[in-house]
C-alpha cells in the first residue's frame, strides 16, 4: 500500500483557489506571533499576580510542595509534561485557527461583493499552516531563553518568586516542544517541496541550507540536554550549548528577514544572561581571593 501524501490528509490547499496575496499570508503569521507572546506574557503576568498575593507564611510553607519547585516534569513525571505540552499546543493550534478564521473574514468584508468561493481562505492554505509551527517557534524564543538567563536582575524571577534553578527544568521541556513544533514546519516544507516537484532546486538554496543546519544543531542539543550527557560534561555542555544558541540566533537571522525582530528581542535576552554568568564567576572570583587571604 503506497503512503499518500500529507496535504491529501489534511483539509489543506498546496494551491488554494484563489490564490492567497503573499501579504496576507504575511500579516496574518505576524499577528499571529504577537498574540502568541501576548498569551505567554499574560500567563506570566497571571502566575506573578499569584504568587505576590499569596501570603508570605503559606508560601513559606507550600514552597517545598509547589509545582514549581519541582524537578523537571519531563524526566520524572513524563505524562504531566504530556498533558501541559499537548494543553499548550492545542491553545496555539486555536489561536492560529482563530487568526487565519479572522484575517479570512477581513478578506470577505473589504469586498463585499465577491463570491465566497473567490475569497482567499487561510484555513485551507498548505503554506500558513507550514509557516504557523515555525512563527509560534521564533516567537517564544526570547522567553525560551529568559528560562535560563543568569541575569542578576531578571525580570521573570521577580515575577514568579523563583530561583534560576527552579525555572531551569521548564527551559529544557519547553525546548523539547519548540523542537516539535520546528520539526512540523519542517516536515510539511518537505512535503510541500516533493509534491510541488522542486526539491532538487530548493536544497541548494542558502535559505533552506541554513535551516538544515539550525535543525542539525537543535536535534544535537536536544540530545546533550539529557541528564545522563549532563552528568558526564565535566562542565563542557554548558559552553557548547552557549555556542550553538549563538549559531543557531545567527542561522535564524539569515534564515527569513521575517525572524529578525524576534532575533533581536532574544539576542537582548541572550546578552543579559551571558553578562549575568560572567557577573557571577567575577564576583566568585572576588569571593576565592578573599577566602585566601583571611
């Protein structure tokens, strides 16, 4: 039995008819990345509202039982994780239906007089829907990486009322499933590719070259994340995983002029942590010359 392709499993358009207008498709992704960092700082802002209201003894007392002290749900207790990745998922999977349902309905009402059938639809556009993974992707990548950012002053540990090495394990699940998602984008894009007959054409683009590569680099990291090649670094992991984030912001950046403000807005981020490590080995530098000297 031959496999079929994957848009014919799908109620999705290689080619919809009408064709959908590139700048459509553009704003509708862009938006959908600003109502995706919305949501996330909306979470954020509803979890420190939480956290400051809840009175000083009862979060002395249920600070060793809070899920948020807890060790990394994708190691020990891998169906929780599940359950929040895949209520995580199905939130955006909604709110990019919702975007493509409203930038559709924008469509029809600024030409009234157009038939139905030639409003472009978005539900039914192959390419949003292999664009949508990878936006949502870069979008979260600056909170992505203020999940690990040794920055003295950091803002998310102010708010949520938790250390760097509380909030370290949500960083590493929360890679695992921005993994998913690039690994969907680029899944479809492949399939895309075959069925439109110009993948020969398109490997030796320098575009698709690059995300070859970040997808390389992420599946790498994705595998020296586990506890056990953590264990056995002797403290190497730490700065390979530095070096590949820097590639792979500058592979992003390259990548699509699309990604280049979230680009920005993680750099930021990436700079305050490394200034934040390199704060604390000063300081721990200081504190060892002193200890000698008394």
């Amino acid at each position: 039995m031959s496999l079929k392709p994957l848009h014919s499993l799908l109620p999705l358009s290689l080619s919809p008819s009408p064709p959908i207008p590139p700048d459509i498709r553009r704003s509708a992704l862009d938006t959908l990345g600003t109502y995706t960092q919305t949501s996330a700082l909306l979470f954020l802002l509803l979890l420190s509202t939480y956290q400051h209201l809840l009175p000083t003894s009862t979060r002395s007392k249920s600070q060793a039982k809070s899920w948020l002290s807890r060790p990394a749900p994708l190691i020990r207790e891998p169906y929780s994780a599940v359950i929040t990745i895949a209520l995580w998922g199905t939130y955006l999977f909604a709110l990019a239906l919702w975007t493509a349902n409203s930038f559709t309905a924008a469509a029809s009402l600024s030409s009234p007089l157009t038939s139905p059938h030639l409003t472009p639809n978005l539900k039914e556009d192959y390419l949003f829907w292999t664009r949508a993974p990878a936006h949502i992707a870069a979008s979260l990548l600056p909170l992505h990486l203020a999940l690990s950012s040794s920055f003295p002053l950091s803002p998310l540990t102010w708010m949520i009322k938790r250390g760097r090495g509380d909030i370290i394990p949500y960083h590493r699940t929360h890679g695992y499933f921005l993994l998913t998602l690039l690994g969907l984008h680029g899944g479809m894009y492949l399939n895309y590719y075959i069925q439109m007959g110009f993948l020969s054409k398109r490997v030796r683009d320098s575009d698709v070259q690059l995300g070859l590569m970040m997808a390389g680099l992420l599946v790498g990291l994705a595998w020296g994340s586990r506890s056990v090649v953590r264990r056995k670094s002797r403290g190497w992991f730490l700065w390979v995983h530095l070096g590949v984030t820097a590639a792979v912001l500058g592979g992003l950046w390259g990548h699509v002029l699309w990604a280049r403000a979230y680009v920005v807005e993680a750099g930021v981020v990436f700079g305050l942590g490394m200034g934040g490590r390199g704060w604390r080995s000063f300081v721990a530098g200081k504190r060892r010359k002193g200890g000698k000297k008394g």
